[in-house]
C-alpha cells in the first residue's frame, strides 16, 4: 500500500463524525428541557428579580406587606363603603382580599415577564442560554410577593374569626393556573415588545381592563347572566372565584368554564413558547 494511501486512511479514522443539525419538532421545539438543565440559572434569575424590585427604596421588603393593605384599604373604603359593591355575605376586606392575592401575582408576573427580554439585553447579547428562562424567571419572581400577601390574608381571617375549610387545598390548582395564565401572557408581550417598544406602555392599559373584566372588586353574580358564560372564559375569573369559594364558601366551586378557560390557558401557553422560541433566533439583532 502505498504511503499516500496510509496516510489518508488514518486522516480518515481520526477525523470527527459529521453533525447534522436539524429543527426540532413536536414538543422538543418549545424547548422545555434546556429550561430544565439551566434550572440553576432560572433560581438566580428569580432571586434577581425579587432583589431588584426593592433595590434602593426607602422601606425595602416592608412594601410587600404595605401594597396588598393599602390596596384593601382602599377597595374596601371606596367600593365596599361608599359605592356598597355586594360581597357575597362576606365582609369586604376578606371579599376584596382574596381576589387581590392571585391578581397581584397574575399582573406583576404579566408586568415582569413582558418586559424581560429588553430588560435583560445586556446580558442577552453576550451569554448563551435558553431566553426562555428570562421571562419564566420574571412570572415566577411573583411568588414571593405572593407568600407576603399569603401572611396579610391569614391575619385578617384571625381577625374576621373566619375558619380555615378543607376546600383550601385547592388554593396551588388556582394558583397554577394563574402563573400559567401570565407566563402565556408575558410570552406574547415580550415576543411583541422585541419589536414594538410601545408594547411596554401598552401593558398597563391591558391589565387594567383585565382587571375589571375580572371579578377582583365584584362577585361574578352581578355580572348580566347573558354574557356570564363568555366572561367566565377568562381564567383569571375562575381562579379568583376559586379562591373566594375555597376560602369562604363564597360563590360556586369550580364549573365546566373553569376547564374550558383551563384548555384556552394551555392553548396560549403552548403557542405563546412556540412563537417566542422561533423568535429568540434573531432577537439579537433585533435588541
């Protein structure tokens, strides 16, 4: 054999393997398991968020408890006294309370994870990692405002003398869905706000009226029983009213629409993953 031959023989065993890289399909195309191997930069990235939200204020963590009180205060004091809104024969402050608990932690998720990706250029522009983790991190981050408003609801229940129900195991199913609802939202919103900064001023307007076309200051049995079916679609209406029935009693466990307002979550959490991971590709050079 000749030397040549020898010689192009054992550039041939050495040389790597061809790597063929192809676009996953199916659900390997959401991208579920690189957020799962960068689950330790997912917890740095939630710690960051709570720490940043009270960086350099005056009063600190003591806003987590001070925001979910003067809200009630001033929920009580405007609809529960003057305006005299119904509560379902439960006293205003729990009324209103129970629905501020889930609607704070929807909104400030919504509000986090939408602005997310232009929050965190800097860091995106230089460092690989899945982008899906930044807006997960910033819907996630509402889970420790939430166990603050956690405490506030459970010293105003000792104060109402209002007993603890077995139904109050439902309370993580609710809460579920709410951090589904605004992981789904915030995908959208920050998918869009890559292109479109205005979508940043946008996101205030949108939850404003998602909030009263959610039952956070009224029961949902004033709501005309023409258009209650439809109104009952949006998941954040099942999940307050879950709250309020498994705290209290109050209203009516959850029905059919909850599970149809369920399927309508998955469906926008589900395209929501997919549009953003088809745009992470080139947010790069578009931030």
């Amino acid at each position: 054999m000749k030397p040549s031959t020898i010689a192009k023989d054992r550039i041939l065993e050495i040389s790597p393997p061809n790597i063929v890289i192809e676009q996953s399909r199916g659900w390997a195309s959401l991208g579920l398991r690189d957020v799962w191997e960068y689950r330790e930069l997912l917890g740095y990235l939630v710690w960051r968020e709570i720490q940043g939200a009270y960086r350099q204020t005056a009063l600190g963590v003591t806003w987590l408890f001070l925001r979910p009180i003067v809200n009630m205060l001033l929920l009580s004091f405007v609809f529960g006294t003057m305006v005299r809104v119904p509560s379902d024969d439960v006293p205003y402050p729990l009324f209103s309370l129970a629905a501020l608990l889930p609607w704070g932690f929807f909104s400030n998720g919504v509000l986090r994870a939408s602005r997310s990706l232009v929050d965190n250029m800097h860091v995106i522009s230089k460092v690989y990692f899945p982008r899906m983790i930044i807006p997960v991190a910033g819907a996630a981050s509402g889970l420790y405002d939430l166990a603050a408003s956690l405490v506030i609801l459970i010293i105003a229940m000792l104060i109402y003398r209002t007993p603890l129900r077995v139904e109050i195991l439902w309370l993580p199913i609710f809460l579920i869905v709410a951090l589904g609802f605004s992981l789904a939202v915030g995908l959208w919103l920050a998918t869009l706000s890559v292109k479109y900064r205005d979508v940043s001023f946008a996101v205030t307007f949108l939850l404003q009226a998602l909030m009263y076309m959610s039952p956070v200051i009224y029961p949902v049995s004033i709501v005309p029983q023409a258009i209650r079916f439809i109104y009952q679609l949006n998941p954040m209406t099942g999940v307050i009213q879950g709250f309020r029935w498994s705290l209290f009693g109050s209203g009516q466990p959850p029905e059919i629409t909850f599970l149809l307002s369920i399927g309508l979550m998955i469906l926008a959490l589900v395209s929501g993953a997919y549009i953003f991971r088809r745009t992470e590709r080139t947010v790069v050079d578009i931030l």
